[in-house]
C-alpha cells in the first residue's frame, strides 16, 4: 500500500514538474519572440529614418542650384554618403497655384511669351492686389489696383472684380508683380498659351535595404521665382548723387 502511494505521489510530482517546463518554456519564447520583433521594428526604423534622411538631403542638393532649369526632364543621382538619391525637376507654366502671404509679393516671369497671350490672374479667398506689369526696359510700369467685393481694407482700390482679372501680354511685357494687400490668398496663374516657367516641382526619392524590407522615402517640395523682401518697397532712389 505504501509503495503504491509513493509510485502515485512520484507521478505527480512528475506532472508538476513537467507543467512548470512547459510555463517557463512558453514564457521563454513568448520573451524571444517579443525581442525579436522590436529588433526587427527598430531596424525597420532606423532605414526609414536613414531613407528620409537620403531624400532630404537630395532636396537640399536640388534647392542649391541657382538655375533649376539644368536639372529638368532628366533625373540626378544625388550621393549621400553609402546611399544615393533619385531627384526629378518639372516646371510649371500653366495653372500655376501660388499661396501669398499678406503684404508679401509674387514675380512671375514674362519674358518670352508671346504676344496676344491672354494671362488670367485669379485668386482664392477674397484679397485686394496690387498687380505691376514691367517692360524690358524695367522702368515702364502698367499698374492695377484689384480687390474683391467682399474686400474694405483697401478703400482707395476702385477696381473691383469676382476674384478674377484678365490681360493681355505685349511683347515688351517682362515681368509681373503681385501683392495681396489685406489678406493671405492663393493666386493662380494660367495662360491661353504657355508661360515661361514659373515655379519648378522637385521629387526625391530613396531606398534603403533589400528587395523584401526595404524603405523608400520620397519628398516634394515646389520653388517659385525668387523675389526680394517686401522691405525693399520702402528704400528711397534717387535719380542723383546722394551727399
């Protein structure tokens, strides 16, 4: 009798110790596979941070050049350290969307476009502009004083129009100017033929890791014309010397 319930008491304890096996067993590979997915997560991160990086650096490369027309139609290859960046210019000629800060102001090329060109200038929310036409010669100004209906600010403004002014381009038509005088607007641009370009689009892209796991970034950014601080409107010329 006594050996029978030493055979069962040896069973059990057999059991008991096999179960507790098993609980640490799983317990064990439950923590494997936990560390072995924030490896894999935090890798996985680091190459999309280093795809970013890549991408932006090919942007900054891009927005150096003074002459973004060089790199249009055709990709560039930007090196960044081990890694490379695909960087892609188009430019913008037509139905070009431009955001305008208040008191700040836009030029848009005209040079080279031909003459009869009707040039529609339209603009979203309502805003008083202040439009400047220059000819070749850079003395000889058209100007037009716009603002919408809804628009008080500019009391001096009698020109009034449904957020939209048409005109038609001249061939000594060099240059156009606008400001927005009470509120931020988006000004839009467009032609009955095509502008010069007015604003180029930048695309980079990169790649990190392998064909199964890898990382791209890409990155878009837009460049319109460079403009001198709105500053500049308030220096004094004189057509003599200053003593």
């Amino acid at each position: 009798m006594m050996e029978k319930m030493k055979r069962n008491n040896s069973g059990q304890a057999v059991l008991v110790v096999l179960f507790i096996m098993v609980v640490v067993l799983t317990i064990t590979l439950s923590l494997l596979s936990h560390s072995v997915t924030d490896v894999s997560i935090s890798k996985d991160e680091e190459e999309a941070v280093r795809a970013f990086s890549a991408a932006e650096a090919g942007i900054e490369e891009a927005l150096r050049q003074d002459d973004l027309s060089a790199w249009a139609g055709s990709g560039r290859s930007v090196e960044v350290g081990e890694l490379s960046a695909e960087v892609a210019v188009s430019g913008a000629r037509n139905n070009i969307e431009i955001e305008l800060v208040e008191d700040e102001y836009l030029l848009a090329n005209l040079q080279g476009a031909a003459a009869g060109t009707e040039l529609t200038i339209s603009w979203e929310p309502d805003a008083a502009l202040e439009i400047v036409f220059y000819k070749d010669d850079g003395l000889t100004t058209e100007v037009q004083a716009v603002k919408s209906p809804a628009v008080f600010c500019a009391e001096n403004f009698d020109q009034e129009a449904d957020n939209q002014v048409n005109h038609i381009l001249e061939a000594d038509d060099s240059q156009l100017r606008i400001r927005s005088i009470c509120n931020e607007t988006v000004i839009t641009l467009s032609g009955s033929d095509d502008l010069p370009i007015q604003k180029h689009e930048v695309s980079s892209r990169a790649v990190v890791g392998g064909q199964e796991r890898s990382k791209t970034s890409v990155i878009q950014v837009s460049r319109t014309l460079p403009a001198p601080p709105s500053i500049l409107d308030y220096v004094l010329f004189s057509g003599g010397n200053l003593e």
